[in-house]
C-alpha cells in the first residue's frame, strides 16, 4: 500500500523530472532491444529479397519479350518462304528442269 508520504515523493520525484536507474540484474530491456532490432533486420531482409524478385522478374520479361519479338519475326519469314516455296509457277519450272511434262489426254485414266 501507498502511504501518502510515499506518493508525495514520488509526486516530487515527477515534478523534478528525476529518472529512475534500471537494476543492473534486469535484462528485459535488453532482451527487448535484442528482439526489434532482429525483427528490423528481417523486415528489411524481406523487403529487399521482394525488391530483387521485382527486379529479376522485369528482366526476365523484358527477355522473354526480345525472344518472343524475335520468335515472331522468324515465323513471318518463314511463312512467307513457305509461300514462295509452294508457289505453283516455282513447282512447274523445278519440273521442267528434271524433264517432267504436261500429260497427253491419252495418258489421264479417269477413275470414278
């Protein structure tokens, strides 16, 4: 219990802005201490970990971008080969070369 010299002297103490020493034998404020500092440190681990996936992240879709503009453009060339390829007056002259000919209406077999 609290006599009223007690709380007089700790009104005093209060108006004089006198501070109270810590024991030496607690340590929860160091433990306390040793606590948020550590779990600073891990929040801002884990904040820069989330930053270098962001960043490693816009690199890898800035690449995969290239490929995929690079993809693209080679299936257009291809395509357009293609065309060129199986162009029919590019076919009747590879024919010619080798020696084939048009069929006489006496070689077509009609088949029904």
């Amino acid at each position: 219990m609290h006599t009223a010299g007690s709380l007089r002297t700790k009104t005093i103490l209060k108006e004089q802005n006198v501070r109270i020493r810590r024991a030496l034998e607690d340590r929860s404020f160091l433990y306390t201490a040793v606590i948020t500092t550590f779990l600073m440190a891990l929040v801002i681990l884990v904040y820069l970990w989330c930053r270098l996936t962001v960043v490693n992240l816009g690199y890898e879709i800035s690449r995969l971008n290239m490929e995929r503009k690079l993809a693209l453009e080679e299936n257009r060339r291809l395509k357009i080969e293609l065309a060129r390829l199986k162009s029919p007056q590019r076919i009747e002259r590879i024919a010619r070369r080798v020696g084939l000919v048009y069929p006489q209406e006496d070689q077509i077999v009609r088949v029904k």
